[in-house]
C-alpha cells in the first residue's frame, strides 16, 4: 500500500470512528428517557411499545458498550413478546426496571461495581422467568 494510500485509508477510519462516537453520545445522552419512556409503556401495558422500546435498547446498548442494560432488555422483550419459561411476578418486573434506571441515572460517571452488584440481586429473580438471556 502506498503512502497516499495509507493517509487514505487512515482518514476514512477517522472519519467513522468521529462517525461512531457522536451516536454513541446521542444515545448516551437520550438513555435515561428512553427508560423512562419504557417504563411508561410497561405501566401502561402497551406491549407493541415495550417490544418496540425493549428491542431498540437491547440492540443499541449491545452495540456501545452496556451489557446490562442489553440483557435487562432483552428480558423484558422476551417476558412482553410472550417468550418465556414461567410468568414473573409484576414486583419482579418493576424490581427489575427500577434497577435498569438506576444503572442509567449518570451516564457521565457509571458505577460498574454497583451495577454488578444490582445486576446479581436482579438475576435470580430474571432466571426464574427466562432461562436463557
């Protein structure tokens, strides 16, 4: 590969990776509304909206880098699509969404430690409705 080549090459990955980045703080910054607006859909029962929210969440969040976050939503996704080994309790479902605000409540400063921990008292109640998440 020449040299001009080379400067080619290395400008276009630059320009994707600014490309990736300004989405990845776009979706960091609308994170806590998103969640919120799934909360709204789940309370509301609206599960067109829940999938709709849930999918685009889990997907989005896998892609940037919160794997909780994409494994809480695929969770409800499989509980509201109707994909699941035992019904959980309501408790467990709002347990489960009030832990996936506080994971997102300050995007600036993640608590990973906390977030393990949350993510581990969430769990069993989580494998009891979806055996494979």
């Amino acid at each position: 590969m020449s040299d001009e080549q080379q400067k080619i090459k290395d400008e276009m990955i630059a320009k994707a990776n600014r490309a990736v980045n300004e989405v990845a703080q776009e979706f960091i910054g609308g994170l806590n509304q998103r969640v919120t607006d799934l909360e709204k859909a789940i309370v509301a029962n609206d599960r067109n909206t829940v999938l709709e929210l849930a999918y685009n969440l889990e997907t989005e969040a896998a892609t940037f880098g919160w794997p909780r976050v994409t494994r809480i939503c695929k969770w409800l996704r499989r509980i509201f699509s109707g994909d699941f080994d035992q019904k959980p309790d309501a408790e467990d479902v709002l347990e489960t969404l009030n832990g996936l605000k506080l994971m997102v409540a300050d995007t600036d400063n993640p608590d990973e430690v906390r977030d393990e921990e949350l993510f581990g008292k969430l769990y069993p109640a989580m494998q009891k409705a979806v055996t494979d998440i």
